[in-house]
C-alpha cells in the first residue's frame, strides 16, 4: 500500500521543528519560560473546564496570579 505521504520527509521535518523550537526556548529568559508554562497551564484549566473535567483548581490559579503578576510588571519596566 502506497500511502500519501513520505515518512522520512516527515522525520526529518519533525526533527527540524523541534531543533528550532529548542533554539527558540534557549534564547527567552528563565521569567519568559516561567510565564509561558503559567499561560500554558492556564489553556489546560480552561479546557478541561470546558470540556466538563475540571479538577481542583483555584488554588493553583491563586497561585499563578501571585507570581505571574510580578513578573509582568517586571517584564514591562
């Protein structure tokens, strides 16, 4: 069976994304990585809200206000 797509061709893109993601990551700061991954478990929370699985969460969104407003407003300055 001839299938529609070229493994290796995609090997070798999917090897390529994730060296230039990693490059990306290094050249952002510790508060940039920080602020990503408190936005990004922000995006989780949601959905699993929306998707009606939500767990225990308001604790860790108090959490993640009290440190990711501080590095905002360092971020801006």
């Amino acid at each position: 069976m001839l299938l529609p797509f070229d493994r290796d061709r995609l090997r070798q893109r999917n090897a390529l994304d994730a060296g230039q993601e990693l490059a990306a990551s290094a050249e952002k700061t510790p508060s940039e990585r920080f602020v990503e991954t408190v936005e990004l478990s922000d995006v989780v929370r949601q959905l699993a809200v929306a998707t009606g699985s939500e767990g225990k969460t308001a604790d860790l969104e108090t959490k993640s206000l009290l440190y990711v407003r501080p590095l905002r407003l360092a971020m801006r300055s």
